[in-house]
C-alpha cells in the first residue's frame, strides 16, 4: 500500500472523523480555521432556522498531504 506511510498515529484521526478536508501545505493549515470561523459566523442565523452544526463544532479532520492527495484518493473512497 502506497499510503501506508501516511498512516501515522499522528493522522489516525482520519478513521473517527466524520468528514475529511486533505490540504497542500501551510498556507492552507492556517487560513482553513479563519475562514471556517467566517462562514460559522455568516451562517448563524440561518443555523437556527436550519439547525445546522457550525463547522468548528463538527468532527472534521484537516491532514496535510502536501502534493499527494491522488494518493489517498484510494484511501477516501475506500472509507467512503
């Protein structure tokens, strides 16, 4: 398995998330929390009406792969 090297105990968090967002590289990992905390707060109001979960609260994990998210693509879609 290519991906295998990927799966450190460090990204098992994978496995328990309920979504999955593979980002580049640092840029990413720093604006990605910034713009989530935006859209939660643009998307307040219309939360209560929807009772959407804002996206800090839900169970998302954020793992840089760098320039091999083709990769884990098989991963993904094998977790489905």
């Amino acid at each position: 398995m290519i991906f295998k090297t990927y799966l450190t105990i460090s990204r098992a968090e994978i496995f328990f998330a309920d979504k999955a967002i593979l980002i580049e590289g640092d840029t990413e990992r720093i604006l990605l929390p910034t713009m989530m905390k935006k859209l939660d707060i643009q998307n307040s109001a219309s939360d209560l009406i929807d009772k959407k979960i804002p996206l800090l609260s839900q169970n998302i994990s954020i793992i840089e792969v760098g320039a091999f998210s083709q990769i884990l693509n098989y991963l993904l879609i094998s977790l489905e």
